[in-house]
C-alpha cells in the first residue's frame, strides 16, 4: 500500500509538470525535486499527502481546492510563477 510521502511525491510530480506546461517551463533536473525534498518538511508533505488522501486537498493541475472552503475561495496554485524566466 502507498504510503503518505508516495501520495506527495505523486501529486508533486504532476502539479510540476502541469505549471511547466501552462508556462512554458523547462521541466526541472532531479536536483530540483531532491531540494524540494531538502526545503520541505517530511511532516508537511506527509500532511499534505494525507489530505490528499482523506479528499481533504482537492488537486487539478497545478491548483488546489480544500473541502468545505466557500464556493468564492480558491483556486490556489502550488507555484508561483516567474515572469522573469
């Protein structure tokens, strides 16, 4: 069975291909998800991978919804992008 950091890892993947994507994005080099993994805490990306889990974080692309927010709040976006690149 998967475990919550494999959840994580999985979305994270796919909300970074999916900003590359919508931005036109280079994708990025193994040293970019190996210091994501530095920067981020295990304990948060557990979190978010049991939110995940539980239907409590709603993804779409690169963009996140949380269960029972109101109607006007969100999308959120796991990124920000760079207008300089």
């Amino acid at each position: 069975m998967k475990n919550v950091i494999d959840t994580f890892n999985e979305h994270f993947l796919k909300w970074v291909n999916s900003a590359c994507g919508e931005w036109s994005y280079p994708e990025p080099s193994k040293a970019y998800y190996e210091k994501v993994n530095k920067r981020i805490p295990e304990g948060v990306r557990t979190l978010i991978g049991e939110g995940i889990k539980q239907g409590i974080i709603l993804t779409h692309g690169h963009k996140f919804l949380l269960k029972g927010l109101a109607p006007m709040k969100g999308p959120y976006s796991w990124f920000s992008k760079n207008d300089s690149l």
